[in-house]
C-alpha cells in the first residue's frame, strides 16, 4: 500500500512539473553569444522608449525627457512641434507609430504624458501630427485617460494597427489596480481602439454599455508596454508587467477581461499574496507568463526569414535581466526560451525593420541592429 501511495505521489509530483515545465519552460542560455553581435545605427538616446522605420535608412525614435528624434543614416535631428510633455516617474514620451498611409498624408502618432485636465498631474494621451522634414505641425490630442495623477507609475503604452483601419493602444493601471482595470468607467489598466481619425468605431465592443467608456477594446491589464501585430493572423499581441512575478503575453480579443488583479500568477513585491486565484470564469488565462519577471518591454515576430530558423518566432526585449529573449512557438504553445544578447542592457524596444532585420533600444545607449555572425 504505501510503495502504491509513493508511486502516486511521484507521478503526481511529475505530472505538476511537467505542467509547468509545458507553461514555463527554463531559461536557455544561448551556448554562444559570439555568434550574434550588433550594429550601432545611432547613439546617445538615455531611455529610446520607442521608435518606427519610414524607410530602411530613416526612422523615428522617441526618448522619455521629451524629444522626438529623426534618424537619417545614423544622424540624428531633433522633431520640434511636440505639445508639453508631462513627466513623472515612468511617464513621458512614450512610443511613436506612422500612419499606415504615411508616405501620403505624413501623419505620425505618439502616446505621451499630458496634464490637460482640471486635476494636478496627467495621464497618458495620445496625439497625432503630421511631420514634414524635422517639424511636427497640425498636432491633435486623440484620446486621453482621466483623471490626472501625481502617481508616477504604469503609463503603458504601445500602438500598433490593424489592417481595417484602427489604431490600437494601452493605458497602464496607473497605480491604482484596486479600481481601474476592472472598471469599464474609468479609464486605466485597458487596451484601446479608435478610427484612425481619432473618432471610436461603431463595433466596439462597449459602444452600447451605459456608462462604459467607448474607446475601450479589453481590460484587466496591468501595465502593457509591448505590443505587436502577428504577421499571419492578424492578432494583436501584448505583454504586460506584473508585480513580483506574473509579467504575461495575451493575445487581445474584443471585450474580453484579462483578470488583474482578481487573477494573476505574481505576487506582491512584499512577498504577501495579491490573490489566491490564477484563473476565473470570465477571465482570460495569458497565452504566456514569466515567473520569475523578466521586465517585458518591446516585442515583435521575425517574419522575415533574414535569420536561419527564426522565421516566426517572438522576441521580447528584458528590461530587468537586460538581455532580449527568444521564445519559440510551436502548436501554440512556448516550447523553448532562449537568451539573446546577454548584458547588452535594459531592452526598452524591440522592431523588425523593413529590411527584416530586427532592432533593439537600449537605455542608456541608443538603438542597434541584431546580426547573426
């Protein structure tokens, strides 16, 4: 009876392990970091929050103090026409985006702090303009979360679009998790989606919901600072810090609630539990999660094929183990991870550029190219 009771006990012990290892697989060391270096495509940025390619040879990049960057050939020039930029702890200039259209109408979008409002501190908004050679002109406030706050964290934020003529957006908790992401009238701890003229779609999935606000596409985030288009079925991708543990990718559906903090894998940086709940009816469960937290900043697919064996798999910038990570996909599933580029620094962004290269900010450095020797 008890060699029986022992043998039930070590399948079950097997059995919760291979659970996790199937939802968290350990950490591979990539065997040799020689075999993959950078190269330097501007320097000189502290915090290069976020940035967008208009040709292979000119992009956009944005540093939080509040200065927008024109990248031509390595030479950078300063956009001038930006609003006031509100900045407080995590918040600033944030990510920048150009239109799907911008080679005709030059217009550019970025999600900043703003303090427009009658309350003291800001929120995170976002703008729209149009860019003609180094000047910002005929700059729109598109959307902005309220109330102001002097709190100093969870400000998102990340854009993409979609093929149909939506920009999306985050809006990070801003630090009050207890009632912002889970009430559909406040804003905060939400992704967005708008026309592209700033007006809300018709099929959102709140339009009709008395007191609801009307821009928003999901709740129940915590604080999403990557964000990214599948470049087979079209699906927005997120990831989002947790607390202590619980950094987690999702897969945006509309209307759906992503649970923080009723359900989350993290816990409190005190080590006091945040919730016994891991999942809920209602509630969706993250495609991924990370525990311990690697910090997930940017993220975007390799599409390209430029890289042997990479086509289709995810990378994902750390901003705390300061490496970019490699996450293989198989039948839906992260089967193996995989370190990039160890030390390299605080991964802010991850891009794929239209030369199918993908480029990485860095803090405190600037922003690089990814090469495979």
């Amino acid at each position: 009876m008890k060699k029986k009771i022992s043998l039930l006990l070590c399948l079950g012990i097997f059995y919760l392990t291979s659970c996790i290892s199937q939802e968290n697989p350990p950490l591979t060391e990539t065997p040799d970091q020689s075999k993959y270096s950078t190269v330097t495509i501007v320097d000189g940025i502290d915090i290069p929050w976020g940035m967008d390619f208009i040709s292979e040879n000119e992009l956009l990049v944005t540093e939080k103090k509040g200065t927008l960057y024109l990248v031509k050939n390595g030479e950078k020039t300063e956009v001038s026409g930006l609003p006031e930029i509100y900045q407080r702890g995590q918040g600033g200039l944030l990510d920048v985006a150009i239109h799907p259209d911008f080679k005709k109408n030059k217009i550019i979008y970025f999600t900043a702090g703003s303090k427009t409002g009658e309350e003291e501190g800001g929120n995170t908004a976002l703008y729209c303009g149009e860019l003609n050679g180094n000047a910002l002109s005929n700059v729109k406030q598109l959307y902005k979360g309220t109330p102001n706050t002097k709190k100093g964290q969870h400000w998102g934020s990340r854009i993409v679009f979609d093929d149909q003529g939506h920009v999306f957006f985050g809006i990070g908790d801003r630090g009050n998790r207890d009632v912002n992401p889970q009430d559909l009238k406040r804003d905060g701890g939400k992704i967005y989606r708008l026309n592209l003229d700033g007006s809300i779609p018709e099929d959102n999935p709140f339009v009709n919901e008395e007191g609801a606000l009307k821009a928003v596409y999901s709740y129940g985030h915590r604080n999403p600072q990557g964000m990214t288009v599948h470049p087979k079925t079209g699906e927005i991708w997120e990831n989002e810090h947790g607390p202590k543990g619980g950094d987690e990718i999702n897969i945006i559906k509309k209307g759906k609630n992503y649970g923080w903090p009723v359900i989350t894998y993290g816990i409190n940086y005190s080590g006091t539990p945040i919730t016994d709940k891991r999942s809920m009816p209602g509630m969706e469960q993250p495609f991924y999660y990370w525990v311990p937290s690697i910090a997930p900043s940017g993220m975007a697919f390799s599409s390209s094929g430029v890289y042997r064996k990479w086509k289709g798999d995810l990378f994902v910038g750390s901003l705390k183990f300061k490496y970019l990570e490699h996450l293989v996909i198989k039948r839906g599933k992260v089967v193996k991870r995989e370190k990039i580029l160890d030390e390299i620094g605080r991964v802010r962004n991850v891009k794929e550029g239209p030369d199918g290269y993908l480029y990485l900010g860095v803090d405190g450095k600037g922003i690089f190219k990814l090469v495979k020797n």
